[in-house]
C-alpha cells in the first residue's frame, strides 16, 4: 500500500469516498493548523472537512454534519516524519 492519501476521504460506508484499506491505518487530521480527531470527511483540493454537530441526529439516525473551511493536512499517523 503506497503512502498517499486520497483528495478526499469518508468514513461512511454509504459514500462513494469511502475506502476501507486506507481508514484500517491510523490518519491524523491537521486542519488550520490544529489537530482535529472528529472529522467525518474531508477533501484537501476544495478545502473543507466535515465533522458531527454535537450529538444530533438526522431522521435516519445519522448525526448531523457541518463543513469548516480551512485548510486539510490528511497523514498518517504510524508514518515516521523524515
């Protein structure tokens, strides 16, 4: 498996970005420049992340999602820096 990360990435299995493989290693989140841990999607070419708004719930049982804008560092995190 080759280190690269995709230009977008979820972790819903319903989404056409979801990959399986990739989301088995453990990947770190840097957006603007803090480390967030609840990101539910992201896409670093368009610049946004999604993440659950606190504890709701769509009508499916799904949790409601907003977008941030900023920019996305998706790595991952067993990956030796250097």
């Amino acid at each position: 498996m080759s280190d690269a990360l995709p230009d977008r990435l979820s972790n819903d299995p319903k989404s056409p970005y979801y990959d399986a493989d990739i989301l088995a290693r453990d990947i770190g989140i840097r957006f603007a420049g803090k480390e967030k841990t609840n990101v539910e999607e992201y896409c670093v070419s368009e610049g946004w992340i999604r993440v659950a708004a606190g504890t709701a719930k769509d009508r499916f049982g799904n949790p409601l999602t907003i977008k941030l804008k900023g920019p996305v560092e998706p790595y991952f995190k067993d990956k030796k820096p250097g």
